[in-house]
C-alpha cells in the first residue's frame, strides 16, 4: 500500500509555516520532541519514544566461531525493521531503499565507530567469541526513524547483561543468571544519531523533523556523535548542496543535543538498576499507567475482619431449625388437575399456585401431608 500523498494545499501550508518558523507541534527551530525510555523484565530489552515515533531494541547473544580474519574479536549485528504496523506504506518481506540506507547507517555508527569493544567478547581465540545481535523494531513512524533507532540500539547495548563463562582447558562453561551474574558489556562512547532537515534548498533549517516535514524537506543532514563530541558518521541525502558553515553549526547543535540525550539515557538506566536492586516493580507494564487500563478507580475500604467467626456463631444458634418442605414440580394435562382437585379433601396444610398455559396446568411449590 502506498502512502497518500500530500495535497498541494498541505505542502503550501507546512513551507509557509517553516518559513515563518514555526511547526505544527509548537516546537520550535532546534527543539527535539520528548524522549521517554522504558525498560521490559529481562535485560536488554527497551522502548524508547520519540515523539509518537516508537522503537523497540532488543539485545541477544549467542556462542559462535569468530571470523578468519579476526580471530580475537566479537561480532556485531545490527538489524532494523520496518513494518506495516508502523506505517501502511511499508511492504513485510521486502528490503526498501529505506530500509537499507537506515541499516547501513546504524552499522557505521555503532560497529564502525568502536563504541563496544569486542576483544572483550573472545572467549577462546580462534574457537568461541560471542556473537552480540541488536534487533530494532518500528512500532510506530511519525518521523525521524534513525534518530529513535540509534537511541534504542545503544540504551539496549548498555542495559545487556551476557552470561559468565569460564574456561578450563579446551572446555567452555556457560553459567545460569542464577549461578554467577550476568557481565555488562564494555562500551567505551555512545554515539547518537541527531537528524537536520533542510528546506528551500538549504535556506530553513530544522532538527528532529516529523513524518509530514519530512515530506516536504529537500534534503536531510545526519551526524552520529558522542557526548566527547566526536563525530563517528555523517551522512547527506536528498541532492542538495551544504556550506561548510551549515555542516559546521549542525555540528554544534547536534554536540549540545547528543549531551542531553546521553545525559537522559544515563539516568534511565540508573533508575532501572535501582528498581531491581530495591526489589520494586519493573517492565513495560510497570510503565503504564493505570489510569490508561481502569477507568474506574475505587479506593480500597478498610474491612474489620477480627470477630466474623463470633458473629457466625451467634446467628447460627438464634436461627431456627427449618420444618421438613417437600418441593415438586408437577406438570398435567387439565383431566388430571381437575380429578386432583377433587381429591384435596383428603390432604392437609396444601397451599397450591396454579398457572395455566395452552391447556396445561402447572402446580408449582406444594407442601403435601398425607392424612394417614
């Protein structure tokens, strides 16, 4: 399914709002949208949120052979998808151009740039080093995928905890969570992403575009950096030419933004590993809020519950025993109702509720005592 195109109209509106700086959610030029970061119960598993863009990242590992020629080392894979879920517009099963410039891009930014270090991840050289893969899944696009990705990566990379192994000869033990703790991996930097989006050939600029000014924008600026501010990748697309003093301030903005997304990054994870040490609750349920699931919300009543066993005792001694009932339900035909009738003298105590209905009758609830 093709994405709907924008009118004429819709375009004319979003550049004549950009020229005037100003955006449709209030943002202004350099501002990026709320980042919110939510941990699920195993490690290595996150959310983050960008805006409404969402990705999930989750982190796993497995014991395999290293490559030939890097015998010492860990190996990395990096895999994003995208999927009709997240937009219509996606095809499942099918490799866009999108999607192989987004996996490419993450590659350089995180595998190229050395922010794990994957001698650590050799286990026997030669033999068994750890394979570490990151899958990204896009929950939902409005904008801005690379940026929400790279965060997702990195936050799964650092809350990842591998298992301990220990080596004894030419044998490998792999321990349980249970028996030894799980090892973090050693991460020198985080690289991230942050997206410029150029307009009128380069004249307006802005950061952290969403899906409709993305439409609209002539070309797109990425630059991967750490909070060092070190530039691990830089990427443009869209065909349009750049001067060295646009490339040098999207270098500035984007120094002062990394710092702020590290710094919120850092204080996610603190707060997650708090949780689990204090014991408290954690996961993606943990984060919703209740309101969202209940909507009403009554508050608990104290209920004294110290004497109901008295209280049970007395009603059953002052409650009398019940007299001996026989219930029946009888169903006749009219002939049988009318020679029953004429037999009622000899019985005793009878009380009878009659209901007739297409010719039949039925006497419900009778207390019959044999005069005998």
């Amino acid at each position: 399914m093709k994405e709907t195109p924008l009118s004429n109209c819709e375009r004319r509106f979003l550049l004549r709002a950009i020229e005037e700086k100003k955006r449709l959610d209030g943002r202004q030029t350099y501002d990026y949208r709320n980042i919110k970061i939510t941990f699920g119960t195993d490690y290595g598993c996150c959310i983050v949120e960008l805006g409404k863009t969402r990705v999930l990242g989750q982190v796993s590992c497995e014991l395999v052979s290293p490559k030939l020629n890097r015998a010492t080392e860990g190996i990395l894979f990096f895999n994003l998808e995208l999927s009709q879920m997240a937009a219509p517009a996606f095809e499942p099963g099918r490799q866009s151009d999108l999607l192989v410039k987004l996996n490419r891009l993450l590659e350089r930014c995180l595998r190229n740039s050395k922010c794990i270090d994957t001698e650590s991840l050799c286990v026997v050289a030669g033999e068994k080093v750890w394979q570490i893969r990151v899958d990204l899944h896009l929950l939902n696009h409005d904008g801005n995928i690379i940026d929400a990705a790279s965060i997702a990566a990195i936050v799964a990379l650092c809350h990842f905890r591998r298992p301990d192994v220990s080596v004894q000869g030419d044998e490998v033990t792999l321990y349980t969570p249970e028996e030894r703790d799980p090892v973090p991996l050693s991460i020198h930097h985080m690289p991230i992403c942050v997206s410029f989006a150029f307009f009128q050939q380069g004249t307006y600029l802005l950061v952290d575009p969403n899906e409709r000014e993305e439409r609209v924008m002539d070309g797109l600026l990425v630059i991967a950096m750490n909070k060092h501010r070190e530039i691990c990748t830089i990427q443009s697309s869209g065909g349009i030419m750049l001067l060295k003093d646009q490339v040098l301030r999207c270098s500035k903005i984007a120094g002062v933004k990394v710092l702020e997304i590290t710094e919120l990054i850092q204080k996610a994870l603190e707060n997650d590993q708090k949780v689990r040490k204090e014991g408290g609750k954690f996961g993606f349920a943990e984060s919703i809020a209740s309101q969202r699931i209940t909507a009403f919300k009554m508050e608990k009543a104290p209920i004294d519950t110290s004497d109901v066993e008295e209280k049970a005792e007395e009603i059953i001694a002052e409650a009398e025993p019940p007299s001996e009932v026989y219930l029946y339900w009888v169903v006749f035909s009219g002939t049988e109702f009318i020679s029953l009738l004429a037999s009622l003298g000899i019985w005793e105590g009878v009380h009878t509720e009659v209901c007739f209905l297409k010719h039949c009758f039925v006497r419900e609830a009778f207390k019959i005592q044999d005069s005998d």
